[in-house]
C-alpha cells in the first residue's frame, strides 16, 4: 500500500524507511498513519494490539520536525521517527498501561520507562502501542497460544487455525501482518524464538543482560531478557543495537554482559556471504516431511538456496536425542552417572 508520495509502506524495512525519509517521498506521521490504520482493519480479527499510543502521531509529527529543521544529531539513528510496537509487560511512563495482558493492573502508574524503552526514545523512534501476549507471559496460566484478558485470543495471521505461540505473541503477529514497523518481546524459556517462528518472522533472544530488564515485569532473573522480533535480519539487528547496554537499574547483569557487545555494534556482521564456507550440519531425519508436501518442498528450497547463494558445506548429521526426564532400569535421570 503506497503512502503519500507513492512510497511502499507495506512490509517496508527500516533501511528503506529511512530512505523514504531522507528523500521526501515518507514521513513518520504518514508511517504511524498507515499502521493505526492497519491496526484499526486487522486486528478485530488478529488480536495482536492491546491499544495503541495516543500521542503516537504526536512523537511522529516532532521526529518529522526534528528531520526538516536540520538537527541530524537527533536524527542519524536507523529508529529515528519508525514506530515501534511493544510487548504489554514492557513499562512505558506514558498513557498506555502496562499490564502484563491482566485487568488486574489496569489503570497502574508505572514509575518509570523500561531500560530498553529509554534506549527506543533516544534514538527517535516513536512508542506506537502494546501488543497482546499470553497473560502473565503464561506464567499463572494454562491457556497458553496468546491469550490474555485484556487482548483476547492472538490468531496467526498466516494460518488462523495455527497456533500464533507466545508469549511474545502480539508482537510476532504485529511484524508478519505489518501492524508496526518493528516490534519488542521478552523471553524467559521460548518466547522470542517461538513465536517469531511460527509466525514467519525473525526473532533474537539476547543473552540475559545484554538488554536491561529494568521495568519489565519478571519471571526470573537468571532467564528473562529482551529482544527484537521484525520481518527481517537486518530490521532486528537494528533494533538489537539501539537496545543493547548497561542499566544502573540492572546493574549485575548488564555490567556484566555489556563487556560483551562488540565495538562499531552488530550490524558490522550482518554479510550477505557470511555463511560462505562455514560446515553446517543439516540434522538427517529431523525434518521428516513427506514428500510433494509444501513443508518438504519449501525446505529443500531453502537448502538450495543455501547451496547456491552462499555455497557452505552442508553435512548430514544424525541427531542422538536424550530425553530429560526419564529414568534408567536402576537410577533416576539426574542422579545417575552410569548410565
């Protein structure tokens, strides 16, 4: 769907935003128009959106100023003036609430930004709403697959009898049907990675304290984290280098972790050739599709694809699978060193 001046707003990456920008032909205003209006026609359908920031236009209208007034000190970040999407349990000190999918914190004032949403506002780019997510991020519940009070049932909106995963579901489904232009999940155990890949989009689970977790309403400190779920590689990484660093508010984890972030950021590493010549073993029975099936012919593709473009070597491993928590003829699983 073109914008005002012919730009291709739908499934635009955040490079290409920024060229439309930078040559006239996008404003953020116009940006955070479409997808208000994307949110408004898809998600009574979706329920990926808990609500969506009112003074979202506001934001876009003084990143649009801030561009046309020359200030380019402002302006210089990949984020500056791009909407992005947040998952419910991420703090803002704004009008949205942040609630964690639950009615029962409706209506409470949080005291602060999340570390990661500070990081977001430095860089320009503009707060445009919540996104559902299983309540709790499924901690209190069974219900699981992306349903909360506050946002209902989160459908994927490539299947909509599939399931969408969680608890990071609102956000994966906001990145694959274009509701925002990026967005921001949380993971303690699967919920980046889940959702990101059921739904057809690119999610990155950082190392616990390489984001701060400053503001986001927890399950455990030795596991949570925050991180980027988009509709591509490059879009996450993006997001992954504005949100990275130290947080006096998380101060163990992310002095610790920040030691870690490279110097010039991630985008240094994203190469087109960077698998060239790397062995990558391809798990032999792991992928069992029958044959004729979309599944089988679109994985031998990607395999293909692989083989052509970027020429690694590709070895055929057998996987030796270990159950957890099962129990040999005479010990428990955990107790035996024998077996």
């Amino acid at each position: 769907l073109p914008g005002a001046h012919g730009f291709q707003i739908e499934e635009a990456t955040v490079a290409s935003i920024q060229i439309g920008f930078n040559n006239g032909s996008l404003t953020s205003v116009e940006l955070v128009q479409f997808y208000l209006d994307r949110i408004s026609n898809f998600n009574p359908l979706l329920h990926a959106v808990i609500e969506v920031n009112p003074d979202a236009l506001r934001q876009a209208a003084r990143a649009d100023a801030e561009r046309c007034s020359g200030r380019r000190h402002r302006a210089i970040g990949a984020l500056h003036g791009v909407p992005v999407l947040l998952k419910d349990n991420i703090a803002t000190r704004d009008a949205l609430n942040t609630t964690a999918g639950s009615f029962a914190l409706l209506g409470s004032v949080v005291r602060r930004d999340a570390g990661v949403v500070r990081r977001l506002r430095r860089a320009g780019a503009v707060v445009l709403g919540k996104a559902n997510m299983d309540e709790w991020a499924n901690f209190r519940s069974f219900s699981g697959g992306g349903w909360s009070a506050r946002g209902g049932k989160g459908r994927n909106p490539y299947v909509l009898s599939a399931t969408p995963c969680g608890s990071s579901t609102g956000s994966a489904i906001a990145a694959a049907a274009s509701m925002a232009a990026v967005t921001l999940g949380t993971e303690t155990d699967g919920s980046i990675l889940c959702p990101a890949s059921l739904n057809s989009v690119v999610g990155i689970k950082p190392t616990v304290g390489l984001t701060s977790r400053a503001g986001v309403i927890p399950i455990t400190p030795r596991q949570d984290t925050i991180g980027p779920i988009c509709r591509t590689v490059a879009d996450a990484v993006h997001v992954l280098d504005t949100i990275v660093g130290y947080d006096a508010l998380d101060a163990i984890a992310t002095m610790q972790a920040s030691k870690y972030i490279p110097r010039g950021g991630y985008m240094q590493f994203l190469k087109k050739d960077g698998l060239r010549g790397k062995r990558i073993g391809v798990p032999n029975g792991f992928f069992n599709f029958p044959n004729g099936t979309v599944q089988q012919m679109v994985y031998e593709q990607h395999l293909s694809t692989m083989r052509v473009q970027v020429k690694p070597q590709l070895l055929s491993v057998k996987l030796i699978i270990f159950p957890s928590s099962v129990a040999c003829r005479d010990h428990s699983f955990q107790q035996c060193t024998s077996c």
